[in-house]
C-alpha cells in the first residue's frame, strides 16, 4: 500500500471521530463492517449480472425480448438462492468452529 493511500485510509476514519482526534476503535470496526458489506453486495451484483448477461443475452440490441426477461429473472433468482444456501452454510460453519475453540 502506498503512503498517499494510507494516509487517505486513516483520515477518512479520522475525520468521523469528533473527538479531539481520539478514535474510537468500536467506531472504526463498525464502518469496516459496513464498507466490507458495501464491497460485498458491489461484488455479488457484478458477477450476477456478468454471469447472467453472458448466459442470457445472445444479440445485444436496445431492449430485452421477451425470452431474454424471462432469462434474466430467472438467472438472477437462481442466483441469489445460491448465493444465500451458500452463505448461510458458511456463517454456520464459523459458528461451530467458533464454539469448538
């Protein structure tokens, strides 16, 4: 990671403070999660419409025919019920491996 970009990163968080330039380590983990969930729906939303795009649309052109709807929809909502199977798996997982530590 460069200079620039680091002091980038630690001023973003610095400035939300307000505190006399003390942070608040809850604060700061807080608006990480957030940014990693922010980063994660950008990322489950790209590969969604890439995977279905290729998938679904043979000869792009102004508007959707029928079939090509249909096939987007369905793509999308398979997509997701697996994305969701998936995650819900591995959030059990951690769980046990949590309580087995």
């Amino acid at each position: 990671v460069s200079a620039g970009m680091e002091s980038g990163f630690g001023s973003d968080f610095g400035s939300g403070g307000g505190g006399g330039g003390k942070l608040d380590p809850g604060l700061i983990m807080e608006q990480v999660k957030v940014q990693i969930a922010v980063a994660n729906a950008q990322e489950l939303l790209q590969r969604m419409t890439d995977k279905c795009f290729r998938k679904c649309i043979g000869k792009p052109g102004g508007s959707l025919d029928n079939s090509e709807q249909k096939c987007i929809a369905m793509c999308m909502d398979r997509y997701m019920d697996s994305w969701n199977t998936v995650s819900r798996a591995y959030n059990s997982r951690l769980q046990r491996e949590r309580a087995n530590m």
